[in-house]
C-alpha cells in the first residue's frame, strides 16, 4: 500500500511537469541574475528580465 502512494507522489511531482521545469529554470535564472547583479557584474541585471520571464511562462502552462 506505501508502495502505491509513494508511485502517486512521484507521478505529481511539478519537477515532472513542463511547467515545473519552467519555473525551476526560471528562479535559477533570476537568482543567478541577481547575485551577479548584486556582485556588481555588467550581466546581472541583464538576466533578470528573461528569467522573470520564463518563470511566469511556467504558470501560464
């Protein structure tokens, strides 16, 4: 029975889904953006806006 549960769980994992691998590539994205931009490098505020991007194209799945 734990067995059929677990199998259930990993089948509604967001990660599994193409929305989920949005919005996980889009928060990696906007995290890597504001580190660099808080870092201080010229491409950091660059990556922001298309991360933003890519994670709302996530909810929009």
């Amino acid at each position: 029975m734990a067995n059929a549960q677990s199998s259930e769980a990993v089948k509604t994992l967001p990660i599994r889904r193409i929305d989920g691998k949005f919005r996980a590539a889009g928060a990696v994205i906007v995290a890597l953006g504001l580190v660099a931009a808080l870092a201080g490098a010229w491409w950091g505020p660059a990556m922001l806006f298309p991360g933003a991007v890519i994670l709302f194209m996530g909810r929009s799945f």
